[in-house]
C-alpha cells in the first residue's frame, strides 16, 4: 500500500490537489494509495510519527508555524527518505 501525505494550510488549495491526487488513485486501482489529507505542518509530523511514515509528501511551501519546507528538513532529520514534492500558489517560490 502505497501512503500518500498531503499538507497544505489552505482549504481550497487542499481540496483541488486531494481531489487530483484522488483522481489519479481511482483511475489506477491497481496502485493500492491511501491519501492522508492535513492542514498543517505539525499535523504532518504527528500523522507520519503515528503511521511509521508515508511514502510520498505532498508539501504547501507557505504555512504559518512550520512551513513546507520546515517540515522537509524535519521529516529528513526523522530518517526519512520518501520522496516530497513541493507546491506553492506564490511566485516568489515557483522555479
């Protein structure tokens, strides 16, 4: 089973990537994902400590308290080596 984290303070942004990444699992039933949805970086933390890490991190760059990238640097502190995909609505921070 495939474990997918999603963080992203803002509901709107939330709910248009879950629903993408919702929509990619269902058209490949065969993949076997499970989408954990949270608001926050701490949330994040807490929810990979509980479920032994995800294998994949869907990370917002800007969130108040600890942001996406924050949140990187901390899961990687934690041992992990999942892959993380950054995302952000600002310009400041696109390529």
């Amino acid at each position: 089973m495939l474990k997918i984290a999603l963080c992203d303070d803002e509901p709107g942004q939330r709910s248009l990537t879950g629903g993408l990444l919702r929509e990619y699992m269902e058209q490949r039933p065969s993949l076997a994902a499970r989408l954990t949805v949270v608001s926050s970086g701490e949330e994040l933390l807490e929810q990979a400590e509980a479920e032994g890490g995800f294998d994949l991190y869907v990370l917002d760059v800007i969130m108040p308290e600890l942001s996406g990238i924050d949140v990187g640097v901390k899961l990687r502190e934690l041992g992990s080596d999942a892959p993380i995909i950054y995302l952000t609505t600002s310009p400041d921070y696109a390529v």
